[in-house]
C-alpha cells in the first residue's frame, strides 16, 4: 500500500450493528467531494470501509439474494486499483476510531 493517505475528513457516523456491518460514514474526500452511507465493516477481528452500492432488484422488485441469502448490491463508485481502496478504507477506519474510539466498530457483548 502506498505511504500516501487519503484525505478524508468523517462527517457522519450512524453506528449499526447487524452482521460484520457496524455502520455507516459520511465523508468529505478532499475539499470538495462528500460520500454519504459508506458501510463500514467488521469481522475476524479488521475493520474495513467500502464505497456505498446500490440493492439489486428482480423484475418483480424483490431484493437479489446471493447463495447464502445476503443481499445483493451493485457498486455505484468503485476505485480504479486495490491500492486506492484500501487507503481510503484506513483512512475512514482511522477517522471514526479517531472521533468515536475503537469501541465504535464493535459489537457490544
């Protein structure tokens, strides 16, 4: 991963605990580009973000289910190179732990 961080700044954070989903960010990237519902995960111990998507449909409207019944998604922005994605994903990681504490992104027992 390169050395190089990922200007984000959290505007909102809606903790929501349901599965590896511990909620969802709203960021500034830069100075002028603002991400609203960013979900933001948890499992085996790593945190992660990843870029919001949109819930795919059937022609009768029904939610798109995978092979284990989770709801399927389409990506509405996606990152050119893994690289890309995993800095910005530390950096809204780092923002909420930084704002709300570590506690934020776990599941209370």
């Amino acid at each position: 991963m390169s050395d190089q961080s990922m200007p984000v700044a959290l505007l909102g954070w809606k903790p929501l605990a349901k599965g590896s989903l511990r909620g969802f960010a709203k960021v500034r990237l830069g100075r002028s580009l603002v991400i609203n519902d960013i979900p933001v995960l948890q499992s085996n111990g790593k945190a992660w973000a990843s870029m919001p998507g949109k819930p795919l449909v059937d022609r009768d409207g029904q939610p798109m289910r995978d092979n284990k019944g989770k709801q399927r998604f389409s990506p509405i922005l996606e990152w050119a190179d893994r690289d890309a994605s995993d800095r910005f994903s530390l950096a809204v990681v780092e923002a909420i732990t930084r704002e709300h504490g570590a506690s934020a992104l776990e599941v209370a027992q």
